[in-house]
C-alpha cells in the first residue's frame, strides 16, 4: 500500500490512497467500463516510443511507450499517426499500429506540435524540414474540424490561449500542469508503476555517487532558472550539465557535455546526489514540469526545487526546495553529509512517494474517462 501524502494548506494536490491505486490498476486492465466501448484511437506525436536518436530533445520517450501499451491492455486500439521515426530514424522496428492515412477513429489524441521556423514551417522536402506541424494541421482539419472528439495535449505549454480549438465543445486541452489553466484538464505524464516498485531507498542511498550536482535537459528557456539556481552551484561543485545548450559563452564555468543518448539518462543520474529542478517560466507558473523530475528520483538523485515553482512540495521535501543559488549550494552540502546514511535513504523514499500520484496505473483510468466524456459529447451533437 502506498502512503498517502498530506498537502499543507498551500499545496492542496490530489493524491490517492494505495486502496484507490489498487482499484484503478485493476480497471485499467480489465478493460472499458460497461457501456464504455472500445476505443479507436488516433495518436499523433513527433518522437519516439524507444530509445530513438541522440539527436533529439525527446522526453516523451520516459513515458510514452508505457501511455500505449497501458491503452492497449485495457481493450483499446491505438494508431499512430505521425511517421515512425523509430523505424526511420532509429532502426527499430516496434510492433505498434503506424497509419500515414486518415483512418476511422472515435478520438484524436494529440501531443501539441507549434510553429518552428526553419523546421516546421519550410517546404515540405527542404532541408532541414519535419513535417509533424503539417501533419497535425491535416489531421486537426480532417478529424477535430468534421466534429471528431480530440483531446490536445499541450505537453509543452506552447498551445495560444486565444486559439479557436479551446472554444469546440468537442476538444479537451490537457496541460501538463498541477494548476491548470481554467478550461483545461490537468494531465501531467505518469510515471510507469514497475520504475516506482524497483526503487530501493536504501540501495540507491548506499551507490558511490561522484557527481554532487547533474542536470539532464535542455536550455529551451531556461536560461533564467539556470542563472539563478544552476550556476552559482557548478562553480562549487563538480558537475555535468548533459543536453542541447546553444548559448553558453555567459557561463564558461559551466561543464556542458552536449547531448547524450536517452539510456545514459539513468547513468548520470545514478552517479550524481542531487539535481536542480530548472523549469521555463510557463512550466513554474503553474505547477509545471519534466520527465526528469521522475527520472532523478527513480535513480536516487534528490531533486532540489526551486521555490518559484507552484505547488513545489508536491514533487519534492521541504528540506529540498530552495529559494536563489546560496540556497542550492546549502542543499548540497547538506547532501553531502548525509549520503549513503539511512537519513539520506529517507529522504530518497520520501521524494519516490511523492511520485505515488502519477502512476501509470492511477493516472490511465484517468485519462480513459476524459477519453470516454469527450466521445460522448461528441456524439450527442446534432
């Protein structure tokens, strides 16, 4: 039974009971709810379901995977709509449901893909051109515009506010966020269930960890979090910051290593105490934030948070959340102090309960009764 977590009055967060996680496991396996069918759906999305490329700013390979078979087991079909960059790009041929077409579906699922000039936006077969924005734009105007049910996920926060989609009854925006924005549903990516029961506290405390402080991500507007909690740290400490970082002549002290392919994620982390929490300003806003805030954990690296991020305590300890860079630097040496004693692998544990709301096995019966009220309304219409 997992432990139920107590909010404090300024983090108010649904969490659930290990009884409630019990019952939602089992329902996402044993198939749709009475007079809730099978499914169709059409799942569009530009990355990968395995390890893919090096070359390429992909999370959504932390969780993607485990989202479809999840939606597979419990009795639904789900074809992929964008082209199999697996395949094409990473060699692997994976035993999923590729569709370039426009076959019958009763929902569109849609990780949200924007404009990006000189790679989106260019002529189709030009160099350096992904087609995914076009591709999205035929499927939204195939499906959502003939009144087909769609729920967008706006994985990276990048949907306008003022955009039509969100005025269609039949469209449901998911935000990645623990405070939503209004009109939306709050749906941020699960974590898969075997990666929270594999984690041992007390063997991940006891690891020889010779990276005081790692990050894994990219610099895609985090530059102000990265000056202000990141970098003060990286002058004190050894430390390797891993991803696509473009710009980083303003900080020559820093230990950039570019990017790294998506397995070694683990192995730094593995190797590193603690990690900062460095978010765009869209993500702390409200309650926002990366698959890495499940990866570092998972591999018992304490995940410090810095205080501008809404509802903080719901993803890491007090003890952990930190207000500028001075208070980073205490958080590490803190960590330093205590790793490898039981006090550290408490800490470990605590950070890994805090994950026990994003279950996959809690999180799909969720995301299937969105599924289900969207389908609904989109039949009733006349």
């Amino acid at each position: 039974m997992t432990p139920r977590i107590q909010p404090d009055d300024q983090h108010q967060v649904e969490y659930v009971t290990g009884q409630d996680e019990l019952t939602a496991a089992q329902a996402a396996h044993d198939g749709p709810p009475t007079g809730q069918g099978r499914l169709r759906i059409g799942f569009s999305f530009w990355g990968f379901l395995g390890h893919g490329v090096t070359d390429t700013p992909d999370g959504g390979r932390f969780w993607r995977r485990p989202i479809v078979d999840a939606l597979t087991a419990a009795g639904h079909q789900v074809i992929l709509l964008q082209a199999n960059r697996d395949a094409a790009e990473a060699g692997q041929d994976l035993p999923y449901q590729w569709e370039s077409g426009f076959p019958a579906l009763d929902i569109l699922l849609a990780e949200w893909r924007w404009p990006m000039p000189d790679r989106n936006t260019t002529a189709c077969g030009s160099t350096g051109h992904t087609c995914d924005l076009h591709r999205q734009n035929d499927l939204i105007g195939h499906y959502t515009a003939a009144g087909t049910a769609t729920l967008i996920w706006d994985t990276d926060r990048q949907l306008p506010a003022d955009d039509a989609l969100r005025e269609l009854p039949h469209v449901i925006v998911g935000d990645p966020a623990l405070l939503p924005t209004p009109g939306t549903v709050s749906l941020l990516a699960p974590v898969p269930d075997h990666l929270l029961d594999e984690a041992d506290p007390q063997k991940l405390a006891a690891r020889h960890r010779p990276l005081p402080l790692a990050y894994v991500g990219n610099q895609y507007d985090r530059d102000h979090d990265f000056e202000e909690f990141f970098v003060p740290a990286a002058t004190r400490f050894r430390h390797r910051v891993a991803g696509k970082w473009p710009r980083t002549s303003r900080w020559p002290a820093v230990n950039f290593t570019g990017r790294c392919p998506f397995p070694e994620v683990q192995d730094i982390y593995l190797g590193a105490l603690c990690t900062v929490l460095l978010n765009p300003r869209r993500y702390s806003s409200v309650g926002a934030v990366s698959q890495r805030r499940f990866e570092a954990p998972l591999a018992g690296c304490l995940p410090i948070a810095p205080t501008t991020l809404a509802q903080a305590a719901a993803f890491t300890p007090e003890i952990l959340l930190a207000a500028d860079g001075r208070e980073v630097i205490e958080r590490i040496e803190w960590a330093q102090r205590i790793a490898g004693t039981a006090e550290h692998a408490a800490v470990i544990g605590d950070c890994l309960t805090r994950l026990a709301p994003f279950r996959l096995s809690t999180w799909t019966p969720r995301l299937l009764q969105v599924l289900h009220t969207l389908t609904a309304t989109a039949k009733a219409k006349p």
